[in-house]
C-alpha cells in the first residue's frame, strides 16, 4: 500500500490539490492507496500520544491505518518559513519511529515561489532518514503553484508528466 501524506493541517491548502492528484494517478495505475490529511489529526495529538505515554485512540488508529501498512509514503509538502511545516515535524514524533522504519518515501515539495520547496525537501530527508526510511533521491519541486492550477485541478500538462513519471519510479523503487 502507498500513503499519500497532505503535509499540511491548514483548511483548504493548496497542497490537497495536488495529493488529491497524486491518488488519482495512483488509482489510474492500479495501486492501492490511501490519503491522510494532517488536518484530520486530534488537535491534542502532538502531546497527547504513546510517545508521551498517553494513549491518543483517534492518533493511534490514523498511525495503524495510515502509517504501519503501508511499504511507501508520499509526502507532498508546502514550504513554511524555508521549510516544511511544524505540524508534519510534530506528526512525525507523535509515534514510535519502529512503526516507519524500513518504508520507502517519495517527496514532493509545492510552493508559490520559485525554489518548489528545495530546502524543506533537504530537512524533511535528514528526519525521514534518521527515522530509517529509504528516500527516493528524484525529489520533486513543483514551483508556482498558482500558475499550474485552475478550478482546484492541475492544468499544466508538464506538471502532470513529471508526477507520472515521479510515481513510476517509485512503484518500481
């Protein structure tokens, strides 16, 4: 199973968009997956969990559905103050780095500016490799969001090219 990760808790981000997309052309390739927005996440959770030693049902069942099964992840990551958000740094810690060790990652930065995320991409690799997760080495920056998006769909045909290619290569990673 593949997990689609929305790096994101603020209501209505753009980054949806483009996870949204990415399941889609996940569905198209017949691969089972599952999207997990992080603003679907307790708003205790990042205090109130197992690591904490205090037992968090909703946190623990997002981890066991999302988290445990699945052989790889997809983050799709806004950039945050030149990196990527608190709230996917804080869902990270909320469980016990056993239940990601050994998966392998896909990451996707999207931002308005020009650099697509680069330097998040960079920070959010040292955690998930210090967690034990492979890394896919071809990151995809997607820069300028708004000029790729109309009506909340990706309408740049080499934008759609560039993912297709970046999910072949981690169905076969």
């Amino acid at each position: 199973m593949i997990t689609v990760i929305c790096g994101t808790n603020r209501p209505s981000n753009e980054t949806q968009i483009f996870a949204k997309h990415f399941m889609n052309v996940l569905a198209e390739k017949q691969q089972h997956a599952k999207y997990l927005g992080l603003e679907n996440l307790p708003l205790d959770f990042a205090f109130n969990n197992a690591v904490f030693g205090v037992e968090n049902l909703i946190l623990e069942n997002i981890v066991d559905e999302f988290i445990v099964p699945s052989e790889k992840l997809i983050f799709i990551s806004p950039e945050y103050n030149g990196s990527y958000p608190g709230v996917l740094k804080a869902f990270l810690d909320s469980f016990f780095p056993k239940q990601i060790a050994g998966k392998k990652a896909a990451l996707v930065g999207v931002s308005s500016g020009r650099a697509g995320n680069l330097r998040g991409m960079d920070h959010l690799t040292g955690v998930l490799n210090y967690l034990k997760v492979t890394v896919m080495p071809n990151k995809l920056p997607i820069s300028r969001i708004y000029e790729l998006v109309k009506d909340n769909k990706i309408e740049d045909e080499a934008t759609k090219k560039t993912i297709e290619q970046q999910l072949n290569e981690l169905i076969d990673f």
